[in-house]
DNA sequence: TGCAGAGGACTTTTT
DNA sequence: GTCCTCTGCA
C-alpha cells in the first residue's frame, strides 16, 4: 500500500527530478476554470462543480502541479478521499502524470489518515497504539451491553438508535463532557451513556470509526507540539467530496491548515446525499466565511451527459431551495456533445414484473446495437428492489452484479472469523471474546456466561483470562468444563505459534477456525448457505495468505480498506443503489421504482420533511446525472413489498422535470395503450450462442454472497489438465472434476478446490 | 442450555 | 416475503 512509511521520511531527501518542470505538459487539455483551479495555488480554494465535469482530474492535476512545480515535496501534501477506491484511482492518475514515484504523498480516506496519525500518538490519550478498530456490530452489543447493565429496557430505547445519537455527536467533533442532555423528559441521559462507552472503549483498547477522526482532533487541540508538527509538514491540502465531510473532519481540515492556508476542496452541493449519516454541505457555504481571501472556482462544463439529460436534471435539482446554484452546460468537442441528444425516456407501467421485463427488453435491443453489457446500469432507491431484477436477469441469461449490500466482510462468518483472530492477537478483547465464546455452542449458556464475567470484574481481568485461570481452578461443569480447557489450550498454542516466525500466519488461522471447530460448525449445518460460508472462510484465508505478511496488517486492512471490487471488469450489467452510484457514469442507465413512497421514500419524509424530500431530489439529481448518452426513468402503479401488493403515484419528480426534455410513454397495460407486448415476449436467441445454459449462478455460494457476480462461464465444460485462471489463486491446472467442484493445483497457491464458476479459462 | 415458534420491522451506508 | 430477536418450554 502506498503511503505507509510516511513517517520515517525526514526533510532531507533529496527530490526527484524527475517531478520537476512537467507543469505545462500537466495544463495541457484542460478548460479555463479548470486550469484556474489546478494553478491557483495561494491560498484557501473551494472549487464548486457540477457532475462529469472532471473533479477528480482538477484535484489529482493540482497535486501534480504543486509536485512538478517543487512547491512542495510529496510528503508535505494531504489529500483527503472518501472512499478507497476514490484515493486509488487518484494514486494512479497523479502516478501517471509525473511519472515518478509519489510513494510518499498524503493520499487516502479521513480515516486511514487518521488512523495513521493515531497509532503515532495515541499514548497521549492512554490508547495503545495496537488498539483495534471495531465495527458496529461490536459498537451495538457494547451499547446493548451498557444499557442493560443500567436496567434501561432495551426494547424501548433500542441500542442501535442510542448508538445513534452517539455516533452524531461523534460526527459533530462532540466529546461526552460537551454533550448536554437535550432529552429532559427522557429517563436516560445520553451524555452519561456516551461517557460509559467512551470508557469501555478505552479499557478495551478500541476505537470505532468515529473515534479515529475525533481522538486526532482531540490530540491536535490539547497538544500544541504535534499539532504544529502537522501544521507545518502539511503545506498543501486537498479534499475531494467536500460536500460529505461532517462536523469533525471539517474541524480537522481547519486545524490542519491553519499555517499554510493552502486548502482546496472540491465539491458539488447538488450531490450531497449522506446527510443522514452526519454529513454537513454547511460545511461549503461556511468555506468563504471561514477562510480569508479564499476563491470560489465553478466547473460547470459537463463532459459526460447529453444536453437533454443535463436540462432534465437541472430543471428537477432546480425545486431545491437550499443550493448554491450552477448550471450545467455539455462542454465542446466533448464525446456527450457530439452524441445524439436524445430525450429522457418515461415510462410508466402496471406492475413491478412489467417495469423489469421493460428493462429486459431494452438492454436486449441495446445489445443488439452492440452495446456492452457493462454500459448499463439499473440505480435502485432500495436494495429490497434488486431482487426482481436478478430473477429477471437469471431467467433471460443476462450477466449482472448486484454492488452493495452486505460487503464480504460485512458476512456473519467473516465477522467470527475475525473475532477468532482478534482474540489471538489480543486477549483482552472482550468483545471478540463475547461474539464467538459460544460458537459453535461449547456449553457457555447464559448463567455460566455471567460467571465468567463476574469473575472478570472481581479480578480485573478479562474475559479470556478470566475463564483461562476458572478453567484451572475447576470451576465449569458438564460440557463446558472440557470445551473450556480445549478452548484455553488451543489458544495458548497458538499464541506461541504466532511469535515463532517459522509458522505462517495463514496456518494459524486455518488451525485456529478448524481446531476451534467453527468450521466444523458450518459443516454440520444442514441450511444451503452453509457450503457457502465455508467457501467464503476459505476465501478468507486465502486473501490474508496472498495479500499479508502478518496478522496485524491484515485486521487493519480489513476494517479500513477492505473491499471486493476485485471482479469489476466483467461483462456484466450493474444494480446498483443510488448511494452506490455516486462517482459511477455508464451510458445506459434505468431509474426503476420513481414512484411516491418509494422515491421520495415515505419513512425520509415522514421523518425529516422538507430537508429530507430536498435529500432526496439531490439523490434523483445524482441518479440522473450518472447517464452519459441514455436515460429511461420508470414507475409502476403497484408493486409487490414486503409481502403485498401497493398502489403508488408516479414520483412527483417526474413532474418536476421540463416535459420537453421527456418523452413519456404510457405502457400501463392497464389503459388503453399502444404498447407491444411481443415486443418483450419474444426472446431473442442470440446472446444464447456464447454463453451456457446451465443453473450455475443458482448455486449456494452465489445465493449466499451479496455481492454477485452472475457473469456466466463461457466454457460450460472442464477437462482435466486445462489451463485456468483463478481472481485470487491466479494460474493452476484442474486436477479432478466433480461436477461444479473442481480440484485445481495453482502454481502459487497449490491444490484448491474451487467452484467452477471462480475460474475461467486461461 | 438450546431450540422452535411467534412477533416485529423492513432507506440509504463509508470507514 | 424475509430476516432478526425475543420468549418460553423441554
């Protein structure tokens, strides 16, 4: 991973001249503003810009900019991303503009960067530096926990919306001695419960996502020296997404660059979407007040959409009271100017079955233009809407992705797994502890639990040890007695094993899962996803023995950066949500589901009104914009949710759209209308020829991850010997064939056995 | 202790 | 319709 000996670099390496005098070469192809903005470099700069009108490029060629032209070294510039993906793709840009090595640049999310700032200093705030990153899962039962120690009725108060309350505190750059308790009719106090997890936290040697951002802040305020270590190495700082940052990372922005005043933010206020989860666009009207003699640049020269598509979202994004306005022109000589402009599609139609099978029939016409599966994306409001849509796609051999949902490590498996781990690494974790103690059932039931924790406290001490020295003493019965023993020795074990650098970390996590008999666990389960978790345990270890030389390195990995956008480049059609699509483009895109209740969603209106129902424009705003050359919006009369039927309105977006940039069309075969239905009925055949008939997909594994890859095997049978090429294995040859399994020796990872649908041909 | 069955909720989601 | 949590009984 880049970036990751930022902190040994002293001032005395010598630059690389490579970097140096590419500056014109860097302007070349670039507009006006977005010239301004790359070499505006005095100063605070907020750059304001619409979708597709090259964001990242002006933020990435500034970065390069200020390199090439030695205003500062690599490790004096902090560029701020919100996703990973985001700062990767940034790393290769600003790689492959100057063409030399930029290892040591400041690049990456709010919370890798802060994580690493951190680790250097948390022993200011009596946090040792190993501590672990929990997820919220962890953070619910702590809270559930604490409530429950404190007699609060869990079912009244439930424990995510506490956490909740919390976590908005946290977001705002809050600690508990600032919270005031709002809530005075209320029996539970809020600050007081806060205080209680903050210090839990503390005694477990955790922190949660919110408390990555807000330790730093509160390190950076009550120590001068670090920061004006910070203050002074960071000349030039740069934030992409602006419109996303909450409270707290705004705070950490202003403190960071309160020496140089070099910051440059860029963001769009049509696009903030994640208001719910903390995220201010105050934060960009407060820019030019709170930054002296800062300029405000506007991109509006859109290089990804059709005149049409742009007129249709300004005109909808145009209702919301709360913006700062822009308009969005399709720039010359751009690929979406030379583009047919043709008009937004609306289709309205009886049911949610009819509303896919439309779908169906238009990415099958595309496809016979030759468009790319890849081309096309269905933005859903709901993950619940993605459902319809794969069976749709299942029956018709269409390849597809479902992005979102539950992440890889998102999985009930995967989270054991990982406590597993944790507790490995250090025993302490309670939580860890707690999760898995009893998984698979070793005869902890709820009685003997709290004799383990009663012992714990007495003794302070924690659990793991507290039911290692009761396991000495002979204090379990039945079941647990020996389960407690084998528990502790398998443990100690592998303690050892762990500082014996002659044993691979990945061994140990075999034996761990295995000895443990949370595999076995699975095996004997007779549910279908079962086979599909043990295949997803094996994927685990597979991902730490390829990508980790520790332990250590992998559990910070996975709670900061791990993602499975590995298999992205398939031939397939992407479902995606909105949220999910933010930063995406294709040329093809569906808005299924505009209907009222659903978009706007009734729960966001009922529970935050006006802002909300604004929320929610930006949302369709950003859905639309996604579209480079074609755009189909459609809505159902009923729809069949949460197990029964509903009749909706058409979303009142779609009214809010000029009609000349439409073209509706009525296809409510329930009206009298000109709809064709052979249109669809009839199934082409020509996409059957290069891909297989076969149920594959149907199997468990891919029912049982969230994030799917349905794109078929073009090769439907297998022979022994074949060459193939596996995502994470890489080359092998199949050694035996059974079925859908395959016995496959690779040349790195050795004998596996792997579905077929992992594989491909090599 | 552990399982079966009832009852309730069901927006979006990065790190 | 489905998933998760809680309760009560064997």
């Amino acid at each position: 991973m880049f970036g990751d000996n930022i902190f040994e670099l002293d001032d005395s390496i010598t630059e690389n001249k490579d970097v140096l005098n590419q500056s014109d070469k860097l302007l070349k192809g670039l507009n006006k503003e977005q010239k301004e903005a790359v070499t505006t470099t005095n100063g605070p700069l907020l750059v304001l810009s619409g979708a597709g009108t090259g964001k990242t490029k002006v933020l990435t060629t500034r970065l390069a900019y200020i390199l090439s032209l030695g205003l500062a070294r690599p490790w004096e510039c902090l560029t701020v991303t919100f996703t990973n993906k985001a700062s990767k793709e940034m790393y290769e840009r600003v790689t492959n503009y100057i063409g030399a090595e930029v290892e040591s640049v400041w690049l990456g999310t709010f919370h890798r960067i802060c994580t690493k700032i951190l680790r250097k200093h948390s022993h200011l705030i009596n946090l040792d530096s190993n501590f672990t990153i929990i997820d919220d899962d962890d953070q619910k039962r702590l809270i559930k926990k604490i409530l429950e120690e404190r007699g609060i009725d869990t079912s009244k108060n439930p424990p995510i919306a506490v956490l909740g309350r919390i976590q908005r505190y946290k977001d705002k750059g809050l600690n508990p001695e600032h919270v005031i308790n709002e809530n005075h009719h209320s029996h539970i106090s809020i600050p007081a419960l806060y205080m209680e997890y903050q210090k839990r936290l503390l005694e477990l040697n955790a922190v949660d996502f919110g408390d990555l951002i807000l330790h730093v802040l509160n390190i950076l305020k009550k120590n001068k020296d670090v920061l004006e270590f910070y203050q002074n190495r960071f000349k030039y700082i740069m934030v992409d997404e602006y419109q996303d940052t909450n409270v707290s990372q705004y705070l950490l922005l202003r403190l960071l660059s309160q020496k140089h005043k070099n910051i440059c933010c860029v963001g769009d206020d049509d696009q903030s979407i994640y208001s719910w989860r903390g995220a201010e666009v105050g934060n960009i009207l407060r820019f030019e007040k709170e930054y002296d003699n800062s300029k405000t640049i506007r991109l509006e020269r859109n290089y990804r959409s059709t005149q049409n598509i742009l007129s249709a979202a300004s005109s909808l994004i145009q209702n919301n009271s709360n913006r700062l306005g822009k308009d969005l022109i399709v720039a010359d000589n751009s690929e979406a100017q030379k583009s047919e402009n043709e008009k937004v599609n609306v289709l309205t139609v009886y049911n949610d079955i009819e509303e896919a099978s439309k779908i169906i029939t238009e990415i099958q016409n595309l496809r016979l233009k030759s468009a790319p599966y890849s081309s096309m994306a269905i933005l859903v409001r709901t993950a619940a809407q993605t459902r319809k849509f794969e069976e749709e796609f299942i029956s018709h051999n269409i390849p597809y992705k479902v992005i979102g949902g539950l992440k890889f490590y998102e999985r009930a498996e995967i989270r054991d797994a990982l406590a597993y781990i944790r507790l490995l690494v250090l025993s302490s974790d309670n939580l860890a502890f707690e999760r898995i103690i009893n998984k698979p059932t070793r005869g902890f039931g709820k009685a003997t639990l709290q004799n383990i924790y009663q012992y714990a406290n007495q003794n302070r001490m924690s659990f793991y040890n507290a039911l290692k020295e009761m396991s000495k003493l002979n204090m379990f019965k039945g079941k647990a007695k020996s389960q407690a023993a084998m528990f502790v020795e398998l443990y100690e074990e592998l303690k050892i094993a762990l500082k014996d650098d002659n044993i691979e970390h990945y061994e140990i996590i075999s034996h761990l899962l295995e000895d443990s008999g949370y595999i076995k666990m699975w095996e004997n389960e007779k549910t279908p996803d079962a086979k599909g978790r043990i295949e997803n345990l094996n994927e685990l270890t597979g991902v730490i023995r390829e990508n980790f030389e520790n332990i250590y390195g992998f559990l910070e990995h996975v709670s900061l950066v791990m993602d499975n956008d590995s298999n992205d480049n398939g031939e397939t059609v992407s479902i995606i949500t909105l949220h999910g699509a933010k930063g995406l483009e294709f040329d093809n895109v569906f808005l299924p589901g505009w209907e009222e209740g659903l978009f706007p969603h009734s729960k966001t209106l009922d529970e935050g009104g006006l802002e909300a129902l604004e929320e929610e424009r930006r949302l369709a705003y950003v859905g639309i914009t996604r579209a480079k050359k074609k755009l189909w919006i459609l809505s159902s009369s009923t729809r069949f949710l949460y197990g029964q039927y509903q009749n909706n309105n058409p979303s009142r977006f779609i009214s809010e759209i000029s009609p000349e940039f439409l073209n509706i069309k009525n296809n409510n075969s329930h009206s009298n209308s000109s709809y064709n239905y052979n249109e669809y009925q009839e199934e082409p055949n020509y996409y059957n020829k290069s891909y297989n008939n076969n149920d594959s997909w149907g199997n468990n594994f891919f029912a049982n991850k969230k994030v799917k890859e349905k794109a078929v095997s073009s090769n439907s049978t297998w022979s022994i010997n074949q060459r193939v090429f596996h995502q994470k294995f890489g080359y092998g040859r199949i050694v035996t064939i059974s079925g859908e399994k395959l016995e496959i020796s690779f040349e790195k990872a050795g004998l596996k056995k792997i579905m077929a649908n992992f594989i491909e041909a090599a």
